[in-house]
C-alpha cells in the first residue's frame, strides 16, 4: 500500500465549489493535497463538465452516470445504481491504496469482495434517508412516490457502511446513528473556503441566501416571506439572494416588494453577507450541516434560524434558535434593535480558525493512513 496516494470516488464534478455537497469535497481534496497526497479523483460527471481547476490536485477520471429511468427498479438506492462502473471498479483495482468514497451515492464499490480487503473511508454528507424524507414533504405527487421510495431504499442501503473500515460523519448526532452500523465512525466536520471574516459595519436588512434553484431553498425563502413580510419594512428590507430562482419565486418577491439579488457575483454575494444585520435561515431538512451557515457565521450579522436545521450544540451558541413562525418573529423583532458587538464576532472567528481548519481536520485521514 502507497500511503501518499489516496483514490478519492466523487459523487460529482466538485467543481466549481458553488453548492453544499461540491464545496465540501473540493476543499478536502485540496487539504489533502496539500498535506502531500498524490490523488486519483473519479469523477461522475452527468452535466457540470470535465473541469482544469481539479488537475491542479489530481489525477482526474471521468465516468459517465447512467440516469436510465430502468434504474428506478433495482432494488439498490436510484443515487447508488447509477452510478455503478465497471471501469471505475477495474480502475480501483489496479493497486492497493486507500479509498475515500464521496457520500452513499458511491458505495456500491464496498460490495465487492477485493475492496473490502482495502483500506476505506466513507464520507457521509448527510443520513440520506432522512434527507430524502424531508424532501418529500413539499414534492409534487410524482416527486413524493420518488423521495418516499428512495428514502425507503436507503435506509436499508446503509448496511453496506459495515464493509467500510471507517465512516467520516459530518457532524456528532449523526456519528452516534451511524455507529449502528460501523463501530469506526469519527467526526470530520464539513471542508469550507479558507475565508477569514472581518468585523464589520453592518446594514440595516435582513438576508436570506443559497443556491435558489435548490427546490428545499425555494421553500425556505417562501417560507421566510411568508413569516417576516409583515414585519420587515423600507426601514429594515428583507433581501433574498442567490442563483438561478424559479419564475415562481420571482413571482412571489415581486407581489411581496422583496428585494431578490439573481445571480450575484462572488463579491456581490460576499458584500451581501458580510453587510447583513441579520442572517435568516430555515430548513425542512434536518440533515447534514448547512454550508450556508458557517458562511454567514464569518460575517458581523446576527443569525436567526429555526429549530429544524438541527445545527447541533456547538454551532447553536451562535445562533438564535426559534422553535415555530411566532418565535421566528419575536427573535426577528428582537435583533433588529442591536448589531452583533465586536467581542460576539471575535469569538466566533475563533471557534471556525480552531474547528473548521481543513488541513488540520483532514490529519485525521492522514494518521489512519501513516499509522496503519
């Protein structure tokens, strides 16, 4: 086994770095890259394009993701049947190296008797079932038979992380589900920019932003109008930004005179986050860890979220937490009155510097490595 060489099985084309699952995996692979491992990435590619930016720190494989509506009746997860490659299995084959496999998605290569001789990783990005449950509650009727079926399938796909020799979760209750099936599962929190937050002087509005093409965000943002349209004023504006939103949602932000910012830039989109007196932030899917909000946790605003996005105690300090829409409005009225005091903003760059530092959380792959 060449302990400097790591393969690494990505669920998709990590780049560019512009969603949840794709910051996550492009940050740790240059963490790992930068910690000296020569890296094969297997890439599935299935619409975002072959990308240059990933040679600086890989050797890079494409395959092809077959999305055939056949692979809706295998008894395998949709996520994990198509993306089966028999090249990408020879491919893996050819040595003895470690393996890190991106997500669930990619775990149908632990089924096969040589890999499980190997050393293995697994990435957990989210408990899948859970998320694909949460995304069923605002589906369409097709969409909710997909989700419900899907969920139900992963749930009992999860057995095969027992073939894995260890599961990275991303988050700590999540690590206690997952030891129900592997008794290896250590935390790696979430890869994210190396961005360092300066304290600033903020604005007068509130921000909500994402990825607006994301059906669970649109939710979010609707749900956000919904709540705070009565309370949010010329004096204090609600603001949604973010790429790619629907026709719907442009609908809904015109009828309600909201602000919406479509596709800022990257410095557009970091002077909106940075200049917000509050961060509002909502999710019907209690899974994974919300990307979004560390983002907003390098800003000088405060961050009001409510109880669903299951942050976890040590992000909760940050953050003012409401359990239903009536709290969310108190807490909302509440936060208007003060800015986030400059001791606040200093003691949370301290906890990101110390707990989100992606070299140092990936020396936890790298020990595994050199000690085996």
């Amino acid at each position: 086994m060449d302990k400097q060489h790591l393969h690494i099985v990505s669920l998709d084309v990590p780049f560019p770095a512009d969603y949840g699952g794709a910051i996550d995996i492009f940050y740790r692979i240059k963490a790992l890259h930068e910690l000296g491992f020569r890296i094969t990435l297997h890439v599935f590619e299935y619409g975002r394009g072959e990308q240059k930016e990933l040679e600086k720190y890989a050797k890079v494989i494409y395959y092809k993701r077959n999305k055939s509506l056949f692979q809706l009746f295998s008894t395998r997860p949709f996520i994990v049947q198509t993306r089966i490659s028999k090249q990408l299995l020879s491919d893996l084959l050819v040595d003895n190296d470690p393996i890190l496999f991106e997500g669930l998605h990619t775990c149908w290569y632990l089924e096969n008797e040589e890999i499980q001789k190997r050393m293995t990783f697994v990435r957990m990005h989210n408990l899948e079932h859970k998320y694909y449950q949460g995304l069923k509650r605002n589906a369409s009727i097709i969409k909710k038979l997909y989700f419900h079926q899907e969920a139900i399938k992963l749930k009992d796909y999860q057995k095969v992380l027992s073939k894995a020799q260890y599961i990275l979760a991303i988050k700590d209750d999540e690590r206690d589900e997952l030891l129900a099936f592997n008794s290896n599962v250590l935390v790696l929190p979430a890869s994210f920019p190396e961005t360092e937050g300066a304290f600033t002087k903020v604005q007068r509005y509130a921000l909500f932003h994402g990825n607006l093409s994301v059906p669970e965000n649109e939710v979010a943002a609707a749900w956000i109008i919904k709540t705070l349209k009565s309370i949010s004023d010329s004096s204090f504006e609600l603001l949604i930004a973010g790429k790619n939103p629907s026709k719907r949602l442009i609908q809904l932000c015109k009828k309600e005179q909201i602000e919406l910012h479509a596709n800022p830039t990257k410095s557009e989109m970091d002077a909106l986050i940075q200049e917000a007196q509050i961060h509002v932030l909502y999710s019907t899917v209690p899974s994974g860890i919300k990307l979004k909000l560390l983002a907003c946790l390098h800003s000088s605003g405060h961050i009001l979220v409510n109880e669903k996005m299951k942050i976890g105690k040590a992000l909760e300090q940050f953050c003012v937490v409401a359990a239903d829409s009536k709290e969310y409005k108190m807490h909302f009225l509440g936060l208007l009155n003060g800015a986030l005091k400059e001791d606040e903003f200093n003691e949370r760059e301290r906890f990101i510097q110390s707990n989100f530092n992606n070299e140092n959380n990936c020396r936890i792959i790298q020990k595994i490595i050199q000690d085996a």
